[in-house]
C-alpha cells in the first residue's frame, strides 16, 4: 500500500508534547500504526514522553538535531535511525539553523 505522506494537510503542533517551538506534520494513522514526516523549525522540540507499549522509530531526513536519550544525547542526521522500545523515552531538538525533518512510525499495541 503506497501511502503520500506529502499529499496528506499538514498540521502544525505548537509545543508538542510540551518542547518548545513548532512542529509540522503529515500524518497517516491506522489501527495498527502512526506514519509520519515530522520537521522541526529550529530550536524547536518535541518534549520527553515515553512509549508505554508501543514503540516508534526515527529516521533522519534532512537538517540536524539530536535525540536525547537514556540519559544522553544522539545525533539525528540524514540517515540516521533511532529506536526508542516499549518502557523507554525519547525526545528530539532541532539545534540547528534548518528545519529538520524525520521520518517516524509508532507501532500501535495489538
């Protein structure tokens, strides 16, 4: 199944999930997973939340940030992944002068 993530409105979240700044979106969401482009304008964050039991993952698509982490810090960059499991937490910043963009998936529990 394609899916246009491009072609889907973007929305724009001011402070999502109480970070800082604003983060646009383009979202597809089905039972079973949440499919998005993230982009951070710089100096924007999406705050530290936790994934219960579900799981999501990053992928890096243009600009530059960082991914904090289990106590520290990953750069998130195009091409780089991060994973954050069930049980753990995550937040991502734009701490560069472009906007940065990832790629993102929360799978659903089942």
């Amino acid at each position: 199944m394609e899916i246009k993530l491009w072609d889907i409105p973007e929305q724009i979240v001011n402070r999502m999930r109480d970070g800082e700044g604003n983060v646009h979106k383009h979202t597809f969401e089905d039972e079973y997973a949440k499919i998005m482009i993230l982009t951070l304008e710089p100096g924007a964050s999406i705050g530290r939340h936790t994934h219960e039991t579900d799981f999501e993952v990053f992928y890096g698509i243009s600009g530059r940030g960082k991914v904090l982490y289990e106590g520290g810090e990953e750069p998130m960059l195009p091409g780089a992944c991060h994973y954050c499991p069930p049980g753990h937490g995550h937040s991502l910043v734009n701490d560069g002068d472009e906007p940065l963009s990832v790629f993102a998936i929360v799978a659903k529990e089942r």
